[in-house]
C-alpha cells in the first residue's frame, strides 16, 4: 500500500520527532527532574497524538489496525501533565506522590470503560473505524468526549490561577524578583489553554459540515505540532525558576504539605503617594510602611491560629520598623524574607504574618515601598539633581530599571522621570 502525505501530516511527523527528542532530553536533565520527567511525559503524549493523527489521516488503519484508538485517553492527560509540571517547575520542593498521581485517576477509568474496543480484533476495529468514519459514534463515546474538554479547560484555569498563587508566595519572600521569572510558564500555561479553547472550536465546528470539521481538526494538530516547537525551543532555554527560600510555615500550615494552596496571599496594595503634582515637600510625604489601608479582616482571620502573641506582634512590628528606618537593608538588592528575619533574631513565617496582617503588605511591597520612598527623598534634594535617575533607583536596592520603574509608578502613579519632571516644574512656579 502506498502511503502518501500532505504538508499538514508532514508538519505533524517532524512535530512527533521534535517531542520524541525533546523528551529524551529532558528524562536525561540532572536538574529539576520531577518538573523535567513530568514535561518529558508531556512531550511524549503528543508525540503519540501526533502520530495518531498521521495514522488516521493517511489511511493507515486498514493495515495496521490493532493501533486503533491508541491516542483516544490521552487527552484526559494533557492537562494534568501542565498543571503539574507547572507545580513542579516553580517548586524545587514538590515531589510527586499520591496526590499527584490522583490526577490521573479520570484516565484510569477511561482505559476501563474502552478496553473492550481495544480487545477486538483488528478486522472489527476496522469495521468500528468506518462507522466512526460515516458519523455512527458509539454511545459510549459520545457520553465521554466531552468530558474531555471539560478537563482540558478545567486545568487550564487551575495551572493559570496556581501561578497566580504562586506569584504571591514570591512576592512574599523576595524584594526582587527578576531572578524568580515565570513567564515561561505563564506562556506555557496560555498557549495550553489557547489550545484547548480550538478544541472545544474544533469540536462545535464537528456538528456543521465536513469541510469545516476537517478544517477545524487541522488546526488543532497544527497548533499541538506548534506548541512542541515552541517547547522545543524554549523550554530547555528556561533559567532554573525556583530560587527563593519559602518561608517557614506555621504548625498548622506544615499538615498541608503537598497542597497547592498558597501560605499567604497577596493584600491590598499601598495607596499611591501622589498620583498628581507632588506637593512643595515630597520628602515629607507618610512613611511607606503606613501606606498599607487598614482593612485588615481577612489577614487576621487566616491567622487565628497563629501562635503569635499581641505582645511579640507588637515587639516585632517595631524592631521591624526600626531596622527599615535605622539601617536601611533594603539596600541590599537580593535581600529576602528569611535573611531579614534572621536579622530580627525572628522565624520568616513571623515575620510574614506581620507583614501580613499587621502592615497589609507582602514582603515585595513592603521592602520595594522604602525603596521607592527614598528615590523620592533624593528627587527632592537639590544636590542631587545632577544624578541619572536609574543610579538613583540602584542606589536605593532596586536590581533593574523595570523593576524600579514598576514599584516607582505602582506607588507614586507616575514614572520616575516624570515625576522628577514634575517635581522641578513646581520648584520652577514657587521660585
């Protein structure tokens, strides 16, 4: 028989190799090898949906029949399989065990409910083919496709609000996060859901006419094919992610261990210092740390069972404020929660409940407020003037000029250069 392909196939076979490849690569990484492992499984899912669709495709079922419905339970797969390495990637600590076998617990009972269509024999698989062919679907099928979206987008939402989560915790632990970048997975996590969402399409489209179906069931190869090149081509590219110390967790969180809730979450930010013209004083503006709103309701109820005292709250709070205002360590540009607690002779989850709960702040707001409190300081002093504002920022504890110009205008509502602007316009109308 002879077997001929198209560009689409073509691009679904170098994507099957592509994954293949990638996936070797990946199982052989010393680094990170439960993210790397779990992703290599990914990789390896697609290389077989892939090749599924060339085998459908190309007419190969009547000659090689017995692989009839080898791809079928792998959709129930994808999503676990980013939602996962997601976990895994951004946590160093993350190991997998029952919990994450659990979700696959769905394709377990897939293959369960299928195996009789994998028991038959090759001229009755064909048979099954032509019907499926002709639009005869098994009412088994058509009860469990859907379902299939369903977790498709389900873990999209999932590894997108994880992330979100995670964010926080970062930001909980890290004045500067340049070095804690998750973009890569952010982009994995949107393309993934990109891809479901032309699923979910593709299968609409399968109700209307035959050419629309087909057109929509070659995008959604493509776009598989696509997302292996894109893996191929940066993930490997990816710094090491995780790279922070997690704060310490309180006895009650430790019996969570495994849990992909977030320790501490992420409060209302500091009011803006002066979204408008600043004043004659700028320097004279509140201190950062009483920027926070008062509102502290949620912060206290998540730490009821705290076994922090008012009194040692109290104690901490001011130690805390003394040090920011006396020796100034938020200077230090990788200066994180641990290392100060370690300074006020305290434990990180302590510290981070105080933040918390006591000031509305997580420790990346918290640190990156003083900072932005002295850039401003210096704007204000004329003897400075001469001084290129990033030196300003740097000098302050900022790491890179996007991290400074995002908490400068996150706090004041302008960017650096245009508020210095501003502020030498007013000193202009009053002199």
């Amino acid at each position: 028989m002879q077997v001929t392909i198209d560009w689409i196939q073509l691009a679904e076979l170098v994507g099957a190799v592509q994954g293949f490849l990638l996936a070797a690569v990946l199982t052989a990484h010393r680094t990170n090898r439960t993210a790397n492992r779990l992703l290599a499984a990914l990789m390896l899912a697609f290389t077989v949906s892939l090749l599924s669709e060339v085998y459908y495709s190309a007419g190969l079922v009547q000659t090689l029949p017995h692989f009839f419905g080898i791809s079928y339970p792998l959709p129930w797969v994808f999503g676990p399989l980013v939602y996962l390495y997601a976990v895994a990637a951004s946590d160093r600590g993350w190991r997998f065990g029952v919990r994450g076998a659990l979700h696959f617990a769905p394709i377990v009972v897939i293959l369960i409910l299928t195996l009789p269509i994998y028991l038959r024999s090759g001229p009755e698989k064909i048979a099954l083919f032509d019907r499926l062919t002709a639009g005869d679907v098994p009412t088994l099928l058509v009860v469990l496709d859907p379902f299939k979206y369903v977790s498709g987008i389900a873990y999209s939402v999932a590894t997108v609000a994880y992330l979100r989560a995670h964010r926080r915790r970062v930001e909980d632990s890290y004045s500067n996060t340049e070095r804690v970048s998750l973009r890569w997975l952010r982009t994995l996590a949107g393309t993934a859901a990109a891809v479901w969402l032309l699923a979910v399409t593709s299968a609409v489209a399968g109700l209307l006419p035959a050419p629309i179906e087909r057109y929509g069931s070659n995008l959604v190869s493509l776009a598989v094919a696509l997302f292996v090149y894109a893996i191929g081509y940066k993930g490997l590219r990816q710094p090491e992610i995780f790279r922070y110390d997690r704060p310490e967790r309180a006895p009650d969180e430790r019996a969570r261990v495994g849990s992909t809730a977030p320790a501490h979450t992420l409060h209302a930010p500091p009011e803006p210092l002066d979204a408008g013209v600043p004043s004659d004083d700028p320097s004279s503006a509140p201190a950062v740390s009483s920027l926070a709103p008062p509102d502290r309701t949620d912060a206290r109820a998540r730490y009821e069972r705290s076994g922090l005292g008012e009194f040692e709250t109290r104690r901490l709070e001011a130690a805390l404020l003394t040090l920011m205002a006396t020796e100034h360590p938020y200077r230090e540009p990788e200066l994180t929660l641990p290392a100060l607690a370690e300074r006020l002779k305290s434990t990180p989850h302590k510290l981070s409940e105080v933040l918390n709960r006591e000031l509305s702040q997580t420790f990346f707001d918290f640190v990156n407020g003083y900072r932005v409190e002295e850039v401003r300081e210096r704007l204000a002093d004329p003897s400075t003037k001469h001084l290129n504002i990033l030196a300003l920022g740097l000098d302050a504890g900022f790491a890179s000029k996007s991290t400074f110009n995002q908490a400068f205008k996150k706090l004041t509502g302008q960017t650096p250069s245009t508020y210095r602007k501003a502020l030498e316009a007013r000193k202009a109308l009053a002199g």
